[in-house]
C-alpha cells in the first residue's frame, strides 16, 4: 500500500512528540473516577493518556493541509475522559465506544462537569457508539487505550482493519508495566505496519497502519465444558468478556456447592423464585443456575444475568441461546445493580472481580458488594465466591449481613450472607 496521501509522515516512522495545548490548556484535575471508588493512589488519568493525546496531536499538525481538514478523533475505551474531554475542548469532533457501562456513566459525569463549568461551551461534537463497524466506519485517526485483554485487542484490531479508512491510523497506548510483545503480535495480524513509540513517563505508543483485509472474525467463539451434575454445557465470549470461554476456577467452586444445595432443595425451600448473576460474564453461572435447577425440579427458577460489559451481555445472550434456556435468563447490561430498586431481591449471585481495568483494585469487590447489600431484600442471600487470602467476610458481614462459610480451600471460599 502506499504511503497514505493525508499523512505524510514516511511509514514506519512518528512524528516527534512534544507538549501541545491538549495537554497543557486541559484541568486533569478536575476529572472524577466516580461512579468507581475515590483512593488517593489513583486519579482519572495517567501518563499514556497524555501521550496518547500528544501524539495524536504530532500527527494532526503533520496533516496535509486539504480540503478533507482534521479528521474526527474515534476513541476506544476511554476510562473517565482523559481523552475525550481535552479533544472536545480543542474543537475535535469525537466518536467514543465503551465496553464497560461504569466508564460510560463516568464519561458522563465528567462530560457534565465540564459543561456545568463552561468549558464546553465551544467544544466539538460527540456523539457514543456501540463497539462495532459504526463507530469505526471509515475513520482515519483512532485513539485506543490498550485493554487488559489480548481477545480484547484483537476483536478490536480486527473490526478497525476491516470498517475504517484503508489509511487509518491506529495510536494503541499504555502504562509499560501493562505491555507486552503479545499485543504487537496481534496488532501485525491486522496490519501491516506495527511501530512502537519512544517510552516517555513509563508509558509508550503503538502506531499502526495499513489494515489487512479479508481475515475472519475472530469472535464470538465456543468451548465445551464439564458443570457439576449437569455433564457438558457450550461457554461462549465475544473479546472482550473476562476469561474468555474458559470455566473460570473460582466460579467452578461456587457451583459445586450451589450444586449442593440445589440437590437439597434449598433454594425452593427459602422461597426463591428468582435468582440474580451480578457480573455474568460469558454466562456460566446464570445458565447453570438455569439448567441446574431445572434438573432439581425447581422450573420455576427465573434466573437475571448483568453485567456492565457489552461483550459480556452479548456472550452471556449466546451461551443461553446454545444450551437452551435463552427463555428463562433475562440480561441486563448494569453497572453494580445501579438499576435495581433497593430491596428488590432475594438471592444474588457474585463471583466479584478484584481489578479495574488493568489496575488491581479489591474496592470493586467491595462495591459490588455493598450494592448487594442494597438490592437485597431483608433475609435476602447473597453467595459469594472470592480469593481466601483476600479475606472479605468481615466486609460481608459488615455490609450485608450475618455471613457463613459453605466451603474453603487453599484458593476460594465460599459464603452465603443474608440480609438483616
């Protein structure tokens, strides 16, 4: 492919960075985290953020000057804002995609502050896509803050080699401490030419262009796995659902005892008619709650799936489509049960994770769990499987409730708090 006639930097090689009002005329400042917990030891930006927004700034100032202009800044998987907001008020129109629903409601927040303080007041257009051939049709200039994930990445890298502008330009960017030779890897899958950026401040920026064409899509796929009591049942993820098709070990554990007690009717005898799956993931456990109560007699079992990732609704759609119960699993894409009236159920379900995107972070445990708390009626369940060494019945009991331990090993434990 030939160098591309708007960018006429030499292929294989970046403009030199240097500070630019993006970053230097942008209050970082004053971006929120919320709704995730405040720390002193995080904010709502770090350095790849600025680095990524100086480079794109290198390579628009590189521009030919045409009659096609700038052209408008698609960014993915922008956490609080870091990116969308400075390029706003710059002028930029930006399109913006988001898996997880939490950044999207803090995007929101912090988009309302801003405008609330007049900063917007000559911003450029936004306007939120879901992640898919919309949001990246025919673009040319595409900000990603590198996922956690290599499925992730590649479901990504894919879809922009395939719907954006044959002379797109792709600026990956992340902390050093989360990179790795891995995601050059599967960025040269999808394009022809990888380069990675001068490091600055511990972070640095992949650039690459020349989509390949033509390769099929790497997602959703399927795998087959052994549930206890149930014999073998399809698990399936689109990219950027957590642990992929894999039977997540914890998650394994908690079945075994909810097994158990499906086996002695506990679930009926508590007069449970309904079960919640807070973060569903690829669906193993609301579609085995589904199956497996079924088996126990129990059809009236009524199972809700949600999580907060697009991906992982989707995944948990197909994995209920492909072992039958699609008509008894309801999935809702929620933020920490942010649409659930308070004392509104009676059994919840949660395997939490102990990481905010690529930062590991155990308060998202907690909040999840103080969110249970919340929705869960008096004398409500919560089952909870977590890490044994990270120790959190004392926030159980302190949070929901009365708190007893069903199993334990060297690795999970497994609890059962009821609402006070």
């Amino acid at each position: 492919m030939n160098s591309p006639a708007v960018y006429p930097v030499p292929r294989g090689q970046t403009p030199p960075v240097h500070r630019t009002a993006l970053t230097t005329g942008f209050d970082f400042a004053a971006l929120s985290r919320w709704p995730y917990p405040p720390s002193p030891e995080l904010q709502a930006h770090d350095a790849a953020d600025l680095l990524l927004l100086d480079t794109a700034q290198a390579w628009w100032d590189a521009l030919s000057r045409d009659d096609s202009g700038v052209p408008p800044a698609i960014v993915l998987e922008d956490r609080h804002g870091a990116l969308t907001l400075p390029l706003l008020t710059a002028g930029h129109a930006v399109r913006i995609g988001q898996d997880a629903l939490g950044q999207e409601r803090s995007l929101d927040a912090n988009v309302a502050t801003f405008r609330d303080s007049g900063a917007l007041e000559d911003a450029g257009p936004l306007s939120r896509h879901g992640i898919g051939p919309d949001l990246v049709a025919g673009a040319r200039m595409i900000l990603l803050q590198l996922p956690r994930s290599l499925d992730a990445l590649e479901q990504w890298a894919h879809l922009i080699a395939e719907h954006a502008h044959e002379d797109v330009l792709l600026l990956a960017g992340g902390r050093d401490k989360h990179m790795t030779p891995r995601q050059n890897t599967v960025l040269e899958r999808y394009f022809s030419s990888v380069v990675p950026g001068r490091g600055r401040s511990k972070s640095r920026v992949i650039t690459a262009r020349g989509p390949r064409r033509g390769r099929p899509a790497p997602f959703p796929r399927t795998a087959e796995h052994q549930m206890p009591g149930l014999g073998p049942v399809t698990l399936s993820a689109h990219g950027a659902t957590f642990g992929g098709t894999n039977l997540d070990p914890g998650t394994a554990f908690l079945l075994r005892s909810l097994e158990s007690d499906l086996q002695r009717g506990g679930l009926e005898w508590a007069g449970r008619k309904r079960a919640v799956d807070v973060g569903c993931g690829n669906g193993t456990i609301a579609v085995y709650l589904a199956l497996a109560s079924q088996q126990a007699g129990l059809d009236g079992l009524s199972v809700v799936a949600t999580d907060q990732s697009a991906d992982a609704c989707a995944s948990t759609r197909l994995t209920a489509s492909l072992n039958g119960v699609e008509d008894r699993i309801e999935v809702l894409r929620d933020d920490a049960l942010s649409t659930f009236p308070d004392a509104s159920e009676n059994l919840l379900v949660l395997n939490p994770p102990f990481h905010a995107g690529n930062t590991v972070d155990t308060r998202v445990a907690v909040r999840l769990m103080a969110a249970s708390a919340r929705v869960l009626r008096p004398g409500g369940a919560l089952w909870c499987v977590w890490n044994s060494h990270l120790m959190y019945r004392p926030e159980l009991e302190r949070l929901v409730g009365p708190t007893r331990q069903l199993s334990r090993d060297r690795t999970f434990t497994v609890t059962v708090s009821t609402r006070r």
